[in-house]
C-alpha cells in the first residue's frame, strides 16, 4: 500500500515558516544575531574593498612612475652625498622626462623673530629646483611656484602642513616669515603631495638664495625623477651608476608610491582581524538559533504529536525543523547582507570613495547564514524527531 | 446485542471488514518493577461501528488508544489496521498508515497555534500528498459538515472549545479514514458544549464513519452503540454494537 510520500517544495517552506509567523518577535530577535554578524563581515569586506578601489584609484592618478633619489651611506657607515652634477647627468637618461632636485638648508623657519628658533614645529627648510613642481605633478592652492626669476631674492613657497603649521592660507597681502634670520616673502603655498610628504613638511627657497646665504654646496639631498611609466624598472637599475658613478653603491632609489601599495596591504592584516570579529558575532548569532530551536522544540512537543499522529513521519518532523533554522538564518543572513551593505555605502560616502561591495561577499554572506542556520537547526530537529508519538500526543 | 466479543476465540474474529483487530495483545512498559498497561486484549472493531472504550484513569485506555492508532507498537500480540500488522511497519510505513487510515480527536484539541481552523484541517491532508489547492477545498467542505464554516479564517486562540473541538473532528474526517478515534473527546467541556460534540459524532457515524471513543464517562459509553470496558489493562466487558 502506501508509503510516507514526499513533502513539496513549497509544502515544505510553509511548514518551516508556521513556527516563525507564530512566533514573530521572538524570530525577529534571532534573526537579527545572525545579521549583526553577517553585516560586520559584509561591512568590513565592503569598506575594506572600496578602501582598497579608491587607494588603486589614487595610485592611477598619481602614477607609479615616480622615483626617489637619494644619498645613502659608504662602506663605512658614513653618509654619503650626490655628486652636484647627479640631476644633470639624470637628465641625460632616455625615458626620465624630468627630474628635481631638493636640498637640505639647515635653518629655521618661524613666523616671527619673537618665536624661540628652537621651535621649528617639524618643518625643513629645503632649496628646490623650479622644476620640482613639474615633476612631482604638484598644484598649489595659492600662488605661484619658484621660477628663474624669483628663485635669487627670498622668496619662500610652503607646504601644505608648513602652511597649516605656520597659519599662513593664502599669498594675499604677500605674508612673511622669519627664515634663517631674515623675512622671506611667501610667494606660493601647495596643495598635499601624496607621494612626497617630505614636501608637504617643508619650506621652500630657491638654490641661488640658498648658496648665497646659508652656504650650501649645491648637492642634492633628495632627486626626484619622473619616467616614462613603462621604462621605470630600467630607469631605477641605471640610476645609481647615473647619480653617482664613483659610487653607485652609496646610492639609494625608492619608488614613494611602493609605500601606498603597502598601505593597501597592510590593511588586509586589519580586514582579516575585524573578519574574525564578525566570525564570532555570527557564532553567537548561530548559538542563539541552536538555543531558540531547542525551547521552540520543548514548547512544541504537542504539535510535533499531533503532526506524527496525522501522519508525519520522524524524516517529515526533522526537516520541518531544519527548515525553520534555515529560513531563520537566511532571514538574518539577507538582513545582514543589506545592512552592511549601507554601512559600507554611509562609510565610502562620508570619506567620499566610491562604493564597492564584492559581490562574493553578499554571496558568501547569505551561504555562511544559511550553513550557520543548518548545523545549528540539526540537533534540535533531531530531538524533535526523535519524540515518540505516544508520548508526545500526551503531553498535558 | 451484548454478546461479549472476549469470550469469542480469536479465529472467529477475523470476519467481514475488521478495521481494528487486537489478537491477545500485550504492552510492557520498562521499570522495576516493569508496568503491564494491557494483557491480553482482544477485540474488533469492525466497518461502520461507533465503540465507547471506557474505563478509569490508569485503566490502560490510553495505552490501548496509542496502539489502535499505531501510535505505538505491542509487546506481545498482534495489532492489525485495516489488515496490516503493525509489528512489521517501519517508522515510515506506519506513519503513512496513520496519514491515510486514522483520524485523530484529542482531549485537549491540540489544534497547531499558529494556524487557522481551516489550515489546521488541512494540516491532516499535507502528510498524504495532497497539493495545497485541493487541501483547502477539502478542509473547507470538512469545516462545513461540523458547522464550523463560518471561523474558518479564525485561529484557535479565537475560538471557544466546543468549536475547537470541532475544527479538530474536521480534521479528523477530512481524509475521510477507515478509523476515527477521539480520546475523551468532551474531557475539556462543559456539560452543554460535550453533548453538542457528541451530537457531531453521532452524525458521523450515521453517516458511515467508524468511530473508537475512548472515554471515562459511563454516561457517554452507554449512548454509544457498542461499549468495551477495561480494568487493570484487561477488557472487564462488552456490548456489542450490533
């Protein structure tokens, strides 16, 4: 005769979701433990991911064709210097289309000669070529850069932190300030320069002032080189021999925008770390359904005797119950995936990124609710079935 | 009229359209020392009868209705459903035996909360396969024949008892079974509302349906055409229904 049929689909979700419709306030609660939890791993990879677009973003508009030039120590431990022709001789290579040079002054800048020298508040004061600006793909936010013409009489061009530091916003009313015990006249002031900081930090005069007044021999502390973005690892291996052919080994080049990359890796350390925090709200999210099912099965003893006795069987019960976790989870887990998919929005939109949420995230979101939802369905759906019918009519 | 069925031998039962027949059954509960609930019980219940099973508490009624209703398994003896031995039925066999061939009325109702009457009625239906549809068509026709059409949309927290108990009978004659047994059907109802629960199964039964009835109360068990009386897990006596 008649064997246990097979429940439908869709008899089957309705089955799953009788326990949840009776019990809304009590679903709504588990199923916000899952969503705390998908939502922070949604949230981290989202934030993390559009961090991560807008970093390439920059790196793109920035060019990773800059390199850095710089003195580095002897054999002996002694620094070194460039040779005053290195820019020069830089020049000379195919593929550099410019390069700039910087070097140090020693000398104080302050706002007035009132202000103890001591009290540099960081800033250097660098002799800069006038093509440095150029180079470094720099705009200023007021003024004009050092030119052939300015460059002899002093005249200074701040940086941007320099600016903030000294309080001087713009070159209206040709502001001074106290250099090296004379007044320099700002003459322009630049915008942040991602990929040289260094600058950002300085005060700049002109080489021709600088030799005249503070004695510098006129070798470059630091060479910025821009190269044609192709050729940059052929320029970087002959630019020591270039810079310094008596000792290329003392010598050293960088590339600034090595350190950006490594910002955007460094932050995989912190999205993994957040990624385990929001594990763990999920495992709680998940002990909380296991928990609610256990009481939702105790509570329903009676239900379940009523359905074996019309004829469930203990594989009908099992799934109704497993099936009542996973819509739980599920529920939790679109919830989750939604809500950290505005805080990932409200995040990129306040730091003005734009907004990627991986969609292996949302994927993986709702998959890990629903796994969660399934192992912690399993036991109480088991005890459920496990119920003898006999006993379970009986319960008073 | 009142020949008492246990003194027949066994043989002599297995005539016309035996829905329920128990040969000599026994039930065991395990314990020190272990509980006998029946010993050696044999009776019949046979197409279109409607049998008062009455008895005290602790008598063996429920123990008997567990095993009617392929609830639970004998320890000794045969239990045979609409001539299928119930010993040799797995879990899934068995329980589709219940589907397809007993409907259920508890003392307590047991209506599923969350549900309205005719979802609950339908509720009888789903373990038998039965597409939605056709379920609710089913559960409708059912509420109508115990004048319950009316709350069809209402959830068993809005009903009183008398009409839960209906909705129950609904559910237990919607798939229209070989077997209804209600287990102190009128238990949890005042005088007026239990006589109007027996009147729905009187109807029943001139209808055509088989009904059991398990009962403590002498009063409903001599309205009843038939009445088997037990004591101790054992059949004390019987009245025929015919």
């Amino acid at each position: 005769m008649s064997d246990a049929i097979r429940l439908r689909p869709g008899d089957v979700l309705g089955l799953g979701a009788v326990g949840l419709r009776t019990r809304r306030l009590r679903t709504a609660l588990t199923a916000v433990g899952i969503a705390i939890g998908i939502a922070a791993m949604v949230a981290v990879l989202g934030i993390s991911a559009s961090s991560r677009a807008d970093l390439l973003a920059e790196l793109d508009e920035l060019g990773t064709n800059l390199l850095e030039v710089t003195p580095g120590q002897s054999f002996f431990g002694d620094s070194s210097k460039l040779p005053v022709d290195a820019p020069a001789m830089v020049r000379r290579i195919g593929p550099v289309e410019s390069a700039a040079a910087t070097a140090t002054v020693t000398a104080s800048v302050r706002r007035t000669d009132f202000i103890s020298p001591l009290e540099t508040g960081g800033i250097s004061v660098l002799a800069a070529e006038p093509n440095l600006l150029s180079t470094l793909d720099g705009t200023l936010s007021s003024g004009t850069f050092l030119n052939a013409a300015t460059d002899r009489y002093p005249t200074v061009v701040l940086g941007a932190d320099t600016a903030r530091t000294l309080g001087i916003s713009s070159v209206a009313g040709s502001p001074r300030v106290y250099l090296g015990g004379q007044w320099f006249t700002v003459v322009g002031i630049l915008d942040p320069l991602p990929l040289a900081p260094t600058i950002d930090r300085a005060a700049l005069i002109g080489f021709p002032i600088a030799e005249a007044m503070f004695g510098i021999d006129g070798s470059a502390s630091t060479l910025y080189v821009r190269t044609t973005p192709a050729q940059v690892d052929a320029v970087r291996a002959v630019l020591p021999a270039t810079a310094n052919p008596a000792a290329p080994t003392e010598v050293r080049v960088t590339r600034p925008s090595d350190a950006l990359e490594a910002r955007a890796a460094t932050d995989d350390a912190l999205t993994a770390l957040l990624l385990a925090l929001g594990g763990v709200a999920l495992l709680v999210g998940g002990v909380g359904i296991a928990n609610v099912m256990v009481i939702s099965v105790l509570e329903r003893r009676r239900e379940i005797g009523v359905r074996r006795a019309l004829g469930a069987t203990k594989q009908h019960i099992r799934v109704q119950f497993v099936v009542e976790a996973l819509l739980l989870s599920g529920l939790g887990g679109v919830t989750g995936v939604l809500l950290g998919a505005v805080v990932t929005g409200g995040y990129a939109a306040v730091r003005g990124w734009t907004i990627a949420v991986p969609i292996l995230a949302v994927v993986a979101g709702v998959g890990i609710a629903l796994l969660v939802g399934a192992v912690a369905g399993l036991y109480p759906a088991a005890r459920a079935a496990r119920l003898t019918p006999a006993e379970a009519v009986r319960t008073t | 009229m009142s020949a008492s069925l246990a003194a027949v031998p066994p043989q002599r039962l297995a005539t016309d359209h035996a829905v329920v027949r128990l040969d000599r059954v026994g039930k065991e509960y395990p314990g020190s020392p272990p509980v006998h609930a029946l010993v050696d019980v044999s009776l019949e219940v046979r197409a279109g009868d409607m049998v008062a099973v009455v008895g005290p508490s602790g008598s063996g009624k429920s123990t008997l209705l567990n095993l009617i209703g392929a609830l639970d398994r004998p320890t000794t003896g045969t239990v045979e459903i609409d001539g299928r031995d119930v010993a040799r039925l797995d879990d899934r066999a068995l329980s589709a035996l219940r589907a397809a061939r007993i409907g259920f009325v508890f003392q307590q109702f047991n209506l599923v909360e969350g549900l309205t009457a005719v979802e609950n009625v339908a509720t009888a239906l789903l373990y038998r396969g039965v597409p939605a549809r056709e379920r609710r068509a089913r559960a409708a026709d059912a509420l109508e024949r115990v004048g319950l059409a009316a709350r069809a949309h209402h959830r068993p927290s809005e009903l009183s008892g008398g009409e839960q108990q209906r909705v129950a009978i609904a559910r237990a004659v919607v798939g229209d079974p070989a077997l209804v047994l209600a287990d102190e059907p009128t238990g949890n109802l005042d005088s007026a509302r239990g006589a109007e629960i027996m009147e729905v199964l009187h109807a029943l039964h001139t209808e055509g349906t088989t009904l059991l009835v398990i009962t403590h109360d002498h009063a409903i068990a001599a309205s009843l055409p038939g009445a088997i009386s037990i004591r101790d897990g054992r059949v004390e006596l019987e009245r025929g229904p015919r």
